[in-house]
C-alpha cells in the first residue's frame, strides 16, 4: 500500500472504534477497487485526505464534491480511453465516496445506536418479515461459503445507503452475499423465502432513487462475483452475460472485435441494474433503451424457480413476454441472474458538433428540429449556461457560458460531414452560433470530454453541497415548453441547479444543490424537484425518463398511471412474490403487496 494511501485510510479509521469495524472499513472500500496506488486520480484523491492533520474530518459529501473536479483533471493525466484511465478514475472515485462517507458516519458507536433505533421503529410499524436468525445465516454460508457471508457493519451499510443517494438512511441489510452462480442465487432465494426474509439486488450501486436501500433490512443480494461473459456470438451479434458485470468492461471486451453494446449510462453501472432500472442514456436517441437491447434473461423467481425469458432468436411471438415484465421491475418481480444482449459494429465514422444559443428553448428547438429532419443522430445532449459555468470552473475551460447542444453523427466518412452541415442550417434557424464540429479523433475526444465531466463538474458551483439528481421526461413536441418553464422557477429559486438534457428524446435532467442541515433549502429542494414532475406529468410524460421509480418517485406513480394501473401491478407482485420479499417498498407501496 503506498503511504499516501495508507495515510488516508489510517485517518479515517481513526475515527473508529474497533478492530472489526476498522478491519471491515478496509475490506469494504478495497472491494471496490484494482488499480496501481500511484495512479494520478488516486493520487489526487488521497492528497485531499492527507491534507487533514486532525480527527476533524468534514462531512462526506464535502470532502467528495471537493475532490471531484480534482479527479477529472488528474484523470486526463493517462492516455484517453484507456482501460487504464477508467480504472483509475472510478477506483478513485469509489475510494473518495467510501471513505469520506466513512469519515462522517462511523463515529464511535453512532452506527450500531442509528440501526437500533430503526430496529425498534420497525418493531413498531409491525413489519411482517422473518428475522435473520443464526440459523439462516448458517445456511447461507453452507450455500456460498463463509468468505461470501458479510456481516460487518460497514460492508451492510454500503449497501443500505449507497455514497451517490440524496436518500435518508432506512436500515441496513443484516447481510451481504456474494453469489457466484445462478444455482447459488436459486437456493439462496428459497433459504430466505422459507424465513420471509426480504432480499435485496445489489448490482453497481449507481442508481439514485434509492432502489438498492434496505428498509426493511434483510439480505443484500451482491453480484460483485457474477461478472462472466459467458458466450458471444458474433454471427448473431449478440452475447450472454451475468448481471455483475459492468457496460464498460463490456465494450472493453467487445472493442477489439469491432463490437459495442450501445447503451451508456453512469460509468459504474452493471448490467444486472441496467436490466432492472431500464436504464438508457446518451445513445438511446438511436439506439433504444435497455428494454430494447436485450433478448433474453434468466431470473429467479421468489420461490426460487429458474425461468428463461426467452429464446435466443431476434424475433419471438412465443407467450407472455416475460423478458419486458421483468426489465425495468427493479428487482421486485425477480432476481436476474443472465442477460442476452444485442451488439452493435462499431461504426465506420463519426463526427462530434457543438453549438450554443441565446436561451434554452432555442436549444431545445434545434433539437427538435434535428429529430424531426431525419438525420441520423446517435447523441444529442443538452447542458445549459450554469453547467457550461460549472465545467469552466472545474476544468479551467473557457466555453461560453450559455446554453449548449453537442450532436454526433455515425456513418460513413461522406454522411457524417453532410449530416453536420445539414444540423449546422437547422441550428442557425434556432439563433444557434459558435457551431464547431470535427472527425478528429482526439478532437472528438476533447469536445466529448465536455459532456462527460459536467456531473462532477457542478459541485465546484457550491461546493460542499448535495446534490438531488432528478429526470423527466416529455413527447419530443413539449420538450421546448417544459423545460422552458422548468429553467424559469430554477432562475427564481435560491439554489444552484444546473440541467441535462438527453434532448433527441424529451428526456431532461436538473441536479439541484442544497444544504442537507438546512430545513429551508430541503423543502426548497424537494419542491423544486415535484414542481418539475408535476409538470412533466401535465405535459403527458413520464415521473423518470431513465433513472426508475425506486423510493424517490413512487409518490408521482399514481399521478402518473391512474389508481387501475397501481392496483394492476400489485396484483402481478402478489402472484409473483405473495410475501413480498422481493425489495419491499420499492416502486409500488407496500399495502398494494400484501
């Protein structure tokens, strides 16, 4: 270990009180990591610690925020697209949230006296669920065997409040398992099943709406260990894989080949989650969204029953389709535990354009004006002037700060060029300006970079600020007016609140900055946050276009869908899983489950 981060990791298990606690924290936070301790990202984030000379350490969220930028600069150190350079930046970033979350939530005996008050606040509400008794976690060691049995307090509440959630804290998890298999998953099922112990999927720990918190504690279902790419078939241009593993291993794997699997979402996202959360991301303008890219699965059912979605072949009239009913089901329905996948080549060419314009509805217009032309675009992404400031400041850019499409275009060499110039007309018809676009390589990779360091980039806006991530989404036709209406309230408000846009597809994103210690700024928050899903849902869309329902959006379901659709997907819950096991409290409440 180098001293530096020996150094980091020494401070913050100061703050901790026992061995076994100082053993898990170490155990919990190098999981997450594989990577050279003298990698430039690294380096970045154990300067940030080093930095402390006493037990005073800053609360989590701070020191992570703080870094952030930091991470993004020293990660352009290594050469770009490297394995190597992703390694770094996310192992860094994974050891930054772990342990700066540690700083501030293992104090002493703080953590033990938090989940017992839960336990007795459970007790209270009259939960219905077994508990995890010695003999149960007997069985699950005989099943996995001891080193895949977590128990200790700081692997638990990783899970029961993932680093990247705005979520308040509900219960940690009793346990962790680590499954290598699918046998070990079906087993594992039917051990909890027979004690009425809820169980919990746990993939990359990305999402934001809490879906991978335990409220009702129990077993978190780790798929850390199923990461195998199990077959390719590249005549069919598709592969077989287990939910651990993660999109970009994936395309790493599939590059060379001159394949990649279209969907990208947040860098650490699995498969599995992917699956369950129905993700999407920049690319599903072309592409699709997971429902669409994805053929067949295998999943366990809450009995423990093994059941193929499908068959492997493109097209299928074959009964109900089970692959889509469980896509997107957030583990409440199943527990994935293989997923075919469609592959797309790699095209031949692309081109990467930038423009930016006078005021976000314009933006807005050229996107829709783009869609609507036929073009064939792969990306349109927005990001308005305070982001574009956001990633001036972090990245020591100097961008006009004002609202910004960025475009990419695939096909052959001749098509890419007529498709940006095509764009180019329709985006002066919006008063766009400034439009730039490229086929150089590294050039692409520079404009690119823009979009991708504008999450992290936010946080030095505010800084020691946290952030309410929240998405909606509208037909492509009220794009323009919705987020118009959206951007004025944000303009009004006392926070900082930067927004995305995967625009080619009505889908817009709002990272709000607040002060979680301060009342005011919470319900501010939380009201901005409804306000704009009120709207989308008044404009005929949709609570989330990508992130999922989880604990955050069930509220707006029935807003959404009516009383008939809520009441309907209760009823499959209950044929599905009768005890409600299944990540209880999730998308639907409870009393529609029982």
């Amino acid at each position: 270990m180098a001293p530096s981060l020996g150094k980091a990791i020494g401070h913050i298990l100061g703050r901790i009180n026992t061995q076994r606690c100082a053993c898990g924290s170490v155990k919990s936070t190098l999981r997450f990591i594989s990577l050279p301790a003298d990698a430039a990202p690294l380096a970045a984030a154990t300067r940030l610690f080093s930095g402390h000379t006493n037990h005073s350490i800053e609360p989590s969220q701070q020191l992570f925020n703080r870094g952030a930028a930091q991470l993004l600069l020293a990660s352009e150190a290594q050469p770009n697209g490297s394995a190597e350079t992703r390694r770094s930046w996310f192992g860094s970033v994974a050891l930054l949230g772990l342990l700066s979350s540690y700083a501030i939530q293992y104090g002493g005996n703080a953590a033990w006296a938090e989940e017992q008050e839960y336990a007795e606040r459970r007790e209270e509400e009259g939960a219905s669920y077994g508990t995890f008794s010695e003999a149960l976690h007997r069985k699950l060691v005989e099943i996995v065997g001891e080193d895949n049995v977590e128990t200790d307090l700081e692997e638990r509440k990783t899970r029961g409040k993932p680093w990247n959630t705005y979520h308040v804290l509900k219960g940690f998890p009793d346990a962790v398992v680590f499954p290598q298999s699918t046998e070990e998953v079906s087993q594992i099922v039917k051990a909890c099943a027979a004690e009425k112990v809820p169980l919990v999927p746990f993939g990359g720990g990305t999402s934001l709406e809490g879906h991978t918190m335990t409220p009702h504690k129990g077993v978190s279902l780790d798929f850390s260990k199923m990461k195998g790419i199990k077959q390719l078939n590249t005549r069919d241009m598709d592969v077989i894989v287990e939910p651990g593993i993660g999109w970009v291993e994936l395309n790493e794997y599939l590059k060379p080949l001159g394949f990649f699997f279209p969907l990208d979402p947040g860098p650490g996202a699995s498969i599995g989650g992917m699956c369950a959360t129905r993700c999407s991301g920049s690319l599903a303008v072309r592409y699709g969204t997971m429902r669409d890219n994805v053929i067949s699965m295998k999943a366990v059912l809450a009995n423990g029953d093994v059941v193929k979605t499908s068959a492997r072949s493109r097209k299928s009239a074959a009964g109900y389709d089970l692959t889509r009913l469980i896509i997107g089901s957030e583990g409440t329905l199943a527990v994935i535990t293989e997923v075919t996948l469609r592959l797309q080549r790699i095209p031949e060419a692309t081109a990467v354009a930038m423009c930016t314009f006078p005021t976000i509805k314009d933006a807005a217009d050229a996107s829709i004006a783009a869609m609507h032309s036929g073009i064939q675009v792969s990306r349109v992404e927005m990001l308005d002037e305070v982001m574009m400031r956001g990633i001036n400041e972090a990245t020591g850019r100097t961008l006009p700060e004002k609202p910004t499409l960025m475009f990419e275009f695939v096909g052959s060499q001749a098509s890419v060029i007529e498709q940006a110039q095509r764009v180019e007309k329709l985006s002066k018809g919006c008063r766009g300006s400034d439009f730039v676009y490229t086929q150089d390589a590294d050039e692409k990779e520079e404009l690119w970079r823009v979009r991708k360091e504008a999450f992290w980039s936010t946080f030095t806006l505010r800084p020691g600020a946290e952030a309410m991530v929240t998405d909606v989404c509208v037909p492509l036709s009220k794009l323009a007016d919705s987020i118009a209406e959206t951007k004025v309230e944000l303009e009004a408000s006392s926070l900082v609140c930067p927004i995305l846009s995967h625009a080619g597809d009505g889908n817009y994103h709002v990272i709000i900055l607040f002060d979680p210690a301060d009342p005011r700024e919470v319900a501010e928050a939380n009201q901005l946050a409804k306000d704009m899903v009120h709207r989308a849902i008044a404009a005929e869309g949709s609570c989330t276009g990508e992130h999922g329902i989880g604990l955050g959006k069930m509220k707006f379901l029935e807003e959404e869908l009516g009383p008939e659709a809520i009441a309907t997907m209760g009823k499959i819950k209950k044929a599905l899983d009768p005890d409600n096991i299944l990540n209880p409290g999730k998308i639907i409440p409870s009393q529609f489950c029982h």
